[in-house]
C-alpha cells in the first residue's frame, strides 16, 4: 500500500507564494524584537492571521490549527509582561519555520501527514500556559471513508432499537466502570467489547455502522492489552458512551473528533489480524504516521526553497530592468538580499560567495555601473542568477565544478561593475559559457518579446474599438503592417505554431475590411481570443515558459463563413412562383383531380405563411384560389385568380403591444438561453479575481497574479458580448484597458490600482447576483470607467453618458408611504423640468444637511429596503420560506445603517427596534401569527411614513412606539422536543463569571483591520448560534462559534480594545464550560444577548470610541437620543478582499445572494466622505 496522500496541490499552488511572504515577514518582524517592544509582536500576530485566513481555502486542518495557536500566543504575549521572553519568540520563530517547511515539503511531494507538526504544536500550546493537548490533535484521517455491512441493517423500529441499544449501553457502562476502576480491568473490557459489537449490529445506516465497526476495533486491541491505557484513551472510552447515548437518544449525528480519536488509538496497534487490521487497512492509517524528517534536514529544506524562490523573482525582475523597467530595480535588490540571506544557512561555500557577489552588485545600482549603461552586467547578471538556480535545483549532488564556476562567475561580476579589474586573471570554463549562452537567449527574448507585446496591444486597441463600433476603421489600415511585424519576430524566434496564429488572424482581420462584409460573432470572439492568447503566451514565455498547446487550439478551430439564411418571405416569393407554374402545368395536362389536391395544400400552406408575416393581402388572395379551386372552377378560373397572388397587399398591422415591449427591452432581459452558464463563469472568475487580488495585496511586484486578474476580466467581456450583456463587457473591455496599459509598462499596483480592482470586482458580483436573483441587472457604470480611464491616463470620449437606472423610491404597500414619496419627487420635477441637481449641491432637512447627491442615494435605497421588508413579512406571515426572516433582519439592518451613517437617527433606532426582534424571534419555521401580522406591519409603516418625511425635507421624529409594539408580541411556545435533559441542564453555568475590569487602547493601525475581521466575523457568529439553536446537542454548530468567539477575542485584544475582549473571553468561557452538554433555551438566549450587546460595541468602536468597561449582565445602552448631532463619520482604510466571495459593493446595492444564503448582520454601509482610495466621494465606498 501506498504511503503518499492524496493531496490536491492545486489551491495550496494558488496561494503559495502569499503563504510564504507572510511567514517570511513574521519571521522577518521578530529577528530583532528587544524584549519589550511590543509592536513587531502585533505586526507578526497580523502576518499570522493573514496566513490563517489564506489556509481556509485548502484542507490543511493541522497547519491552520498551529498558526492560529501561534497567532494566540504572539497577541498574549503583547497583553502580558509576564510572557514576553526571548525563549518564547524563539519557539514562534520554531514554529514558523516549521509551517514552511511542511508546506515546502508538500509542494515538493513530500506525505501530507500533518502529526508532523505535533512537537512544535504542543511546545506552543504550553509557552500559552494551556492544557497539554491530546495526541490526535493534529491527526486527521479521512472519516467520510464507510465499511460495508457483512450483513443487512436489522429491520427495527425506533422504539425497538432504542431498547436494544439502551440494554447495550448499560452493559456497557457496567464495564466501563470496572475498566476505570481497574478492579478487573479485563472483565470490565470484555463486556465493553461485546456491548459496542452489539451496538454495531444495531446502527442505523452507514456512517453510524462503520464508527460502530471502528470503535469494536478499538474495544478489541484494549482487550489483547495492544496499547498502553492513559488518561486521553480513558476519556476516549468515557466519550464512546456519551455517543451511544445520543444514538439511543435517536440521533444519528457523530462526533467527528470522537472518530478522529478512535481512528488515532487503533492506528497504535500493530496486529496483523483482528478487527483492528481491518480497520487499518479500511483507512489507510498507516500513511498518517511516516518517519520523522531530522530536524536539520526540515531548516536546510526551507532554506533551499527559500534560495530557490528569490532566485527566479531576482531573474525576472533584472530581466525586466535590463528591458527599461526601472520599478523593477527595488525588488530585484530585495530578491537578492533574500537569495543571500537564504544561501549563508546552506552548508555550500561557493553558493554563499556567488550570492554574495550578486547581493552585492545589487546594492551597487543604479549608480556608475547601471545595467541599463552595461550591456556586459546585463549578461554578466543574468548567467549569475541561472548558474545559481541550476544549483540550487540540484543543490545535493553539487561537486567541485560548482565550486570552480561559481569563484569564475564571481571574478566576472567584478569585472563587469569594476572597469580596473584585471580580466586577463579570469580562466575560461565551457559549461559557464553555456549559461552565458542561455542568458544571452533570455535577454534577447526579453527584449523581442517586449516589442511582440506592444505591437499586439495596439492591435487590440484597434479590433476593440471596431469591434464596438464597425464605423471605426480609422485604424484598420495599420493592423495588416502591425501583424507582420510581429510574424517575423516570431519567425526570429522560430515560434512555428505562433506564426501559424497570427498568420491565421492576418486572413481572417482581412475579411473585415473587405467592403460589405458579412462577419460573424464567431470569428470577432476568435480573432479577440486569439490576440488575448497570443499576449499570455509571449509574456509566460519571457519569464521561460513555452507551452503552445492553446495557440494549437485556435488554430483548429475553422472560420465561420456566414451564409445569408433565407427569410420567409423570400420563401413565399418563390413558393407563389411555383403555384404559378403549377397551375399552368395543371390545366394545361387536363386538370386531373390527384393535382387539384396537391394545388389545394399548397395554397393552405402559402395561406398560413401569409398570417405568419402578417400579409393579410396575400393571405385573402390566398383564399380566393382556395374557393376557386374547391369550387371545382375551370381551369381557367383559377389560374386568373392564381395569377393574383403576390401583387399589392395591404399594409401590416400595427406591432402588438407585446411585440413593442420585446423590442424595447434591453439584451440583458430577453437573451436568457445563456444566462446561467454566464453567472456560473462569472462566479468562478470572480473567486479567482479574489484569490489574485489578496496576492496582491501581499506581493504588488506578483506578475502572474496581476496578469490572471487581467484575463479574468477580459474572460468577463468575452462572456458578457457573448450572452449579449453588453454594457457589462462593456465595463469589463474598460478594465481590461487599464490593466493592459499597466501590464505593457509593468507598473507594480499601487494601493490606487489595488483599490479599483477591488471596486471592479464588487461592482460585478453585484451586477452577477442581481442577474442571478432577478433575472437583470442595473448597471451603474460611469465611476468605474471614470476611475479606470483615470488609472490609464486616457480622456473620456465624447458621446453620451451610459444609461443609468431611473431615480425614484420603490413603492411601499404600506399606507400611502409609496404614494406621498412620489407624490414629492413629481413635484419636485414639476418645478424645475429640465434642471440637474450639481453634486455639490447641500440638501437642508430640519436643521440638518447633506449633500444631494447622497440625499438621492439613501432614498432610493430606504425605499428599496422598506419594499424588502414588506415582501419578507408576507412570506413570513405564511410561513412558506424560513430565509424570509433573513431577508427581513438584512433589511431592517441595511436601513438603520444607512439611516444612521447619513444622520437620520429616529429613524435608525427604529429599524434597529426592528432588527432586534426578528433576530430574537426564536422559531423561525413558523408562519407569524395573525395577531403578530398587523403590529410589524404598523412598525414597518411608521418607518414608511418617516421615509415619506425625509422626502418631504422633514426631519423625522421619534418612534419609541416601535419598540413597544413589538415588545407585547408574544413568541409560539417552544418544541418540547428541544427541551435539554435534566443532567444536561445541569451542566449549564448558571451565571456567566465576572469579567476583569479592562480600559481600551486602540491601536489606530490596527483597529481598521479588526473592525474589517470582525464585520466578516459576527455574521459567522449569528449562523452559528442559530444553528445551535436549532440543534441544542449539536457539537459542531457550539465548535464553530467558540471558533469565532475565539478568533475575535484574539483580534480584539491585539487591536486594543480591551473591554470587547474580555467579553467575548467571558462568552467564550461559558459556552466551552458546557462541554458536550446540551444547551437549553435560557442559555441561547443569554448567548444571544451578548451576541447582540458585542455588536453595539463594534459599532461604536467605529466611531473610534473607547468601549466603557462594564460587566456581561450590565445592559450597554448605545442608542443616541433623538435630537443628537449625527456624529461625522470617519473613513475607514479600504477592507482588503474577502475569500468568501461575498460582495461588499461600493456604489451598488446590497448583494443578496440565494445560492449561497443571506448574512445577517453583514453591514453595507453608505457614507460620506473621503474614500479609502484618498478621493472624495458621496456614493458609498
């Protein structure tokens, strides 16, 4: 059997190199900590979390389980003098360098067997001061495997089988008790053995069997005396109990740690036969305990990686510099110092001195000696950095002529940058002359390539504006003379299948100038995809990469030669032609009756061809020939009236009103055939554009990420042309431009670019789950190519602006809410028809003003949610979808926030009223009470009227009525079934212990990267404590939040506020004093008050606002009275991208996806302000 993993390397490729730079920057932030200082322990606990976050995306449970404990304790050690010792920050160093060790031995093809990790696991749970953690805890076996019945599943009912498995449990508890006892341990075990094979027999379906089948495994090698018993193994057999009861209990749940657990002790024996041998074989365990790799061996592995990586960045980039590139200069000298850092803690001599030599002519430039002067540097380098790289591939079997090429390579850069050294001194070695041979080919493909690409892009410039617009073919005449320019660098090159290519493309750009020509989507989709290809397949082969296996495709796919599909109308001529004919024919061989039938189908078929383009001439023509014929009239007769057919006719009706609706709609609401293939790819570009833009975020100088987000979006205009959602490839062809312009000059993204991609990648998820949802999409366009013209220097072109959606406040059925703010805007419009509103202009509401622009944006949107919050509770009062109460509480929360952020207080604290009660309503799969119906309904009514104020220039007043209302609504009684059992309840704590009084220290730096953490956070939070609710034993519901309870904690802690801290520490002690005890319904309860009382407290740290210290049970009264001052607003740094995909739109709606379900509690936020970009803005950001 086989001992390698079956590890999918594909997502951890994706994300290696940002896994390796913020390892190397939390290392780097720790090499000099002086004992006290407290910011390079943050600034490392952040790169942690940021590693943290980027393994949620691949199945490495035990490396994501070591940084997280790793991250803990750096931020305990910024709480806590007492930790804060240097052996301390050398075991997280340990730790680091074991994370990239393992991960490095993955990508090398080492087993993927994570108990690797154990030593340091456990050396860093105890610097933390925690309970030694169990010997599984980094094993994790696959438990989707299932063993197959030998015989059927016993055909019991429940009540049977609660009994059996009842009489089996207390058979087993009597051993367990001797067992623990050891007052004869192997009697004890005996009847623990046969008690769990009787439970075995009795489990209901598959999952249940094979852990059954397992733990008789486990029960068996306790029996033979296989493996030493300890406490962890006791409490194994303790838990095993706890899970048949559930099983009696009816559940069919397991506990997935239970499993790993058993899994871990039967992998411990080494019989070759029994129960135990089967299960081994039946899991493969064997492979999740290989020999350890020496720990010498682990540093030298990552250090080798290390000189490897920085040795093909430092390549790249002098291959870039010596181009012209001069960005490119500051991280080649960064690549250098980390080749050389990495090679002085490898055990080679000549390595060392051959990166020393090359960090330092790095250091060196620009200055007397810049490469882009010396053209002997320029080679010198670049045979350098491959002669290392050779080596650094086969570091292991490196011999003395290594030895005698490196100390040559180095005599030659210091002759290179130093015009006095004596070269005569340099002795010639031919296997180096081969590497300056090669580097020499690197330099001029550099150099060719370059030219290749800017001639392609102009091209593209060209073909995309006829593409857009046949009239412009102003530039048409230079494609032919481009092309051929880059067919004979190819040819230079000796690229066959390339040439091929663009000799292909040259014909088929031909065809389109040609006058009249008919061209087909099909071939402008080719000729795109071809120039989009072509550009791809240059750039990866600058940096050595040839693979032509996607120019092959395209050449195999044929032109498409359009042929002019005849209409029915030119049908009809030539059928009516015929009849002609054949009623000549008829008479003139003396009309016999077997024509007469096949003249009269003819004439009804050219009758209803007549109704089908709507010729109500022809078609009375038509019948008279018909009656003539039926008649039995002479030949004669009828060919007169036959002679008829097709002259003068009467004129078409008039369109139906159906037809003028069709005709006026827009591409993206009839062309649906293709929608959902659109929306699928749509989606899994944009999770790559996300991956790729975090790349960025962590590396700007990663070429490969910043070229995937290009052809993400030019995939999305290809895709949006192609289902014919043209202003979204419209948009799309916009970005594309500007990463074009920024790829051609390889400008690194700045945080400007780094922004819009972020806004461009928002605005289209949003576009994509309105398509999704709706069916359409409103496309609000005009900043994002305003930003992205401004990012690549062009000028707007004259015409018109895009279209934009009407403005208006969406009709509320409530009252006459709807009606009153319609009634304000038609007036509005009537006085002043033909005026706009400037952006500048001030809107003046009760003492109070904003900006219009804003003013326009937060009514649409309130009218919006008040219509959202009408639809939800229709469903709500008939129960017919529980996610209705979701789309309910986003609602009403969407609304406060917005009314809150643009100062509408009573407004806010109204939906807020609201907010609350539905997220506190406890059983949601119930249809709301018909008493309950009217009294939301007047809430959400009064909150209509309040809009209609607003509209009307109002302030509104405040409703406090709101909350009474909803107060005397009463919840239905809750399952009995749900009721905890007497010794769960007992389990529970009855009062949460008191927190520590604690005094907020906001960090300003690290303050907007929590609340950004913890606006992803409380949404997990609330899924998790409603799916507690719905299952109270449920374990893995209770683990996900103490996961997330601990996670914020951490990240509160480190940002300085204090009191949030400690209350969630508070929380989270409680919830993981239950143990594996049921919750009952008053504990939820309390659970969710603190949910709720920690959320007004992020809120309020967005102010900036220290958070006063106060214990759990003390109510935290954050709501401003209603004649407050709204508080102004500080914009907070732009949020870096989110791996859930979850859109976070910046001057779109809130995204509202069904696929993967609603976030309560996720804020969408309009403010006013300057944007994270450093732009003023009054649309949201």
């Amino acid at each position: 059997m086989s001992v390698e993993m079956d590890f999918d390397l594909g997502p951890l490729t994706w994300i290696k190199g940002e896994l390796d730079n913020a390892l190397d920057a939390a290392g780097a932030a720790l090499a000099d900590w002086n004992g006290q200082d407290i910011t390079p322990l943050k600034a490392a606990a952040a790169h942690l979390h940021q590693v943290y976050g980027a393994l949620q995306i691949v199945d490495l449970q035990g490396v994501s389980l070591l940084t997280s404990e790793t991250e803990r304790l750096l931020s305990e050690m910024a709480e806590q003098v007492e930790k804060r010792h240097h052996e301390t920050v050398d075991t997280v160093l340990r730790a680091i360098a074991a994370l990239k060790a393992y991960l490095d031995g993955l990508m090398a093809g080492a087993p993927h067997a994570e108990l690797k990790l154990s030593p340091i696991y456990q050396e860093v749970v105890a610097r933390r001061g925690g309970e030694p953690p169990a010997p599984s805890e980094l094993f994790y076996p696959d438990t989707a495997t299932r063993a197959s019945r030998q015989e059927p599943e016993m055909p019991l009912d429940d009540a049977a089988r609660t009994r059996a498995i009842h009489g089996a449990r207390s058979q087993y508890q009597r051993g367990l008790l001797l067992f623990l006892q050891n007052r004869d341990a192997m009697a004890g075990l005996t009847q623990m053995e046969l008690a769990v094979r009787q439970v075995e027999r009795l489990a209901p379906g598959a999952a249940q069997f094979t852990f059954w089948w397992t733990a008789a495994g486990l029960m068996e090698m306790l029996r033979r005396g296989r493996v030493p018993t300890d406490n962890w193994l006791k409490r194994v057999c303790g838990r095993v109990d706890l899970q048949m009861r559930r099983l009696m209990e009816g559940s069919r749940q397991l506990a997935d740690r239970l499993f790993r657990d058993v899994l871990y002790y039967v992998a411990q024996d080494d019989a070759s036969e029994g129960r135990g041998a089967e299960v081994r074989q039946h899991f493969q365990l064997q492979r999740y305990f290989p020999a350890e790799v020496a720990a010498p061996m682990s540093d030298q592995l990552t250090q080798l990686a290390a000189l490897k990586d920085n040795l093909g960045l430092a390549r790249d980039h002098w291959v870039r510099y010596c181009s012209g590139r001069t960005d490119s200069l500051e991280p080649f000298q960064h690549a250098a110092l980390a080749m050389f850092e990495a090679a002085t803690r490898l055990p080679n001599g000549a390595m060392q001195a051959l990166a020393r030599m090359i960090q330092a002519v790095a250091k060196r430039l620009p200055g007397v000696a810049d490469a882009t002067q010396n053209e002997a540097l320029q080679l010198e380098m670049a045979t350098g950095l491959l002669l290392a790289l050779n080596a650094a591939e086969h570091f292991k079997a490196l011999g003395p002529e290594f030895d005698r090429q490196s100390e040559v390579q180095t005599m030659r850069l210091q002759a290179a940058i130093d015009p006095a050294f004596d070269s005569s001194r340099i002795p010639d070695v031919d296997l180096l002359d081969e590497y300056s041979r090669k580097a020499q080919e690197k330099l001029v493909v550099a150099q060719v390539t370059q030219e290749i690409q800017a001639n392609l892009n102009q091209v593209e410039e060209i073909l995309d504006r006829f593409f857009r617009d046949a009239r412009e073919r102003a530039g048409l005449p230079m494609v032919p003379s481009l092309m051929k320019q880059i067919l004979g660098a190819l040819n230079i090159l000796q690229l066959e299948v390339a040439a091929d290519l663009v000799n292909e493309a040259i014909l088929r750009i031909q065809h389109f100038t040609e006058p009249d020509a008919q061209i087909a989507p099909e071939n402008l989709n080719w000729v795109a995809e071809a120039l989009s290809t072509l550009g791809l397949y240059m750039d990866a082969l600058r940096y050595g990469r040839d693979d032509s296996r996607a120019l092959a495709g395209l050449l195999a796919q044929p032109e498409v030669v359009p042929v002019a599909e005849a209409s029915v109308e030119s049908q009809i001529r030539a059928e009516t032609e015929r009849l002609k004919e054949s009623v000549e024919h008829w008479a003139a061989t003396g009309a016999d009756d077997g024509q007469r039938e096949s003249l009269r189908s003819d004439l009804k078929q050219l009758a209803r061809d007549a109704d089908l383009v709507g010729d109500a001439g022809l078609r009375g023509q038509a019948d008279a020939a018909l009656e003539a014929l039926n008649a039995e009239a002479t030949p004669e007769a009828l060919r007169r009236a036959v002679d008829g057919l097709g002259g003068a006719s009467a004129s078409a009706p008039a369109p139906s009103a159906e037809a003028m609706r069709l005709a006026g709609a827009s591409d993206e609401t009839i062309d649906r055939e293709l929608l959902s293939t659109y929306i699928e790819e749509a989606n899994d570009v944009l999770g790559g554009i996300a991956v790729q833009v975090a790349r960025l975020h962590v590396s700007p100088y990663d070429h490969e990420a910043f070229a995937f987000v290009r052809r993400g979006f030019h995939t999305l205009k290809g895709s949006g042309r192609m289902v014919g959602m043209n202003e979204l490839a419209e948009v799309a062809w916009e970005v594309e431009q500007t990463l074009n312009a920024w790829l051609r000059d390889e400008k690194a993204p700045n945080p400007e670019m780094l922004g819009f991609l972020e806004d461009a990648a928002n605005a289209f998820q949003v576009w994509v789950t309105e398509l999704e949802e709706q069916g359409r999409a409103q496309v609000e366009s005009a900043p994002l190519i305003q930003a992205a013209r401004r990012l690549r220097g062009a000028d707007a072109p004259p015409g018109d602006p895009l279209p934009k959606p009407e403005a208006g406040v969406p009709a509320v059925n409530i009252q006459d809410a709807g009606e009153r703010a319609t009634d304000v805007d038609d007036q509005t419009a009537t006085a002043n028809p033909d005026r706009e509103e400037p952006l500048d202009e001030v809107v003046e509401i009760g003492g109070h003003s904003l900006p219009a622009e804003l003013f326009h944006i937060f009514t649409e949107e309130a009218g919006q949610r008040l219509a959202d919050l009408t639809g939800a509770l229709a469903e709500m009062a008939k129960g017919r979808r529980p996610a209705a109460w979701e789309g309910f509480i986003r609602a009403a929360h969407t609304l406060a926030g917005i009314s809150r952020t643009t100062g509408f207080t009573p407004l806010a604290d109204a939906a807020h009223d609201i907010e609350l009660w539905a997220g506190r309503w406890p059983d949601k799969t119930l249809a709301l009470a018909d008493g309950a119906v009217p009294r939301v309904e007047r809430a959400i009514g009064l909150l209509a009227e309040s809009v209609g104020d607003i509209l009307g220039r109002r302030f509104p007043d405040a409703m406090p009525q709101v909350a009474d209302w909803l107060a005397e609504l009463e919840a239905p009684p809750a399952d009995a079934g749900l009721a905890p059992a007497p010794e769960a309840a007992a389990a529970v704590i009855a009062a949460p212990p008191p927190v520590p009084r604690a005094v907020d220290e906001l960090d300003e730096q690290l303050l907007p990267i929590f609340l950004e953490e913890a606006a992803e956070l409380m949404p997990r939070i609330g899924e998790s404590l409603r799916e507690w609710r719905a299952d109270p034993a449920g374990l893995p519901a209770r683990d996900a939040l103490k996961r997330a309870l601990h996670t914020l904690k951490g990240s509160s802690r480190m940002a300085g506020a204090m009191v949030l801290g400690e209350s969630v520490h508070a929380l989270e002690t409680r919830v993981d004093a239950l143990a594996d005890a049921p919750a009952d319904t008053a504990f939820l309860d309390e659970v969710e008050a603190e949910y709720d009382r920690h959320a007004e407290m992020i809120e309020r740290l967005k102010g900036s606002e220290p958070v006063a210290s106060a214990e759990p049970a003390a109510p935290v009264e954050t709501r401003p009275p209603p004649d407050s001052t709204p508080p102004e607003t500080a914009a907070p740094p732009r949020r870096r991208w989110s791996r859930s995909r979850q859109a976070r739109p910046l001057r779109f709606p809130p995204c509202r996806r069904r696929s993967r379900g609603p976030r309560p509690g996720a804020r969408n936020r309009v403010r006013a302000g300057p944007c994270a970009s450093g732009r003023t803005s009054w649309i949201p950001c």
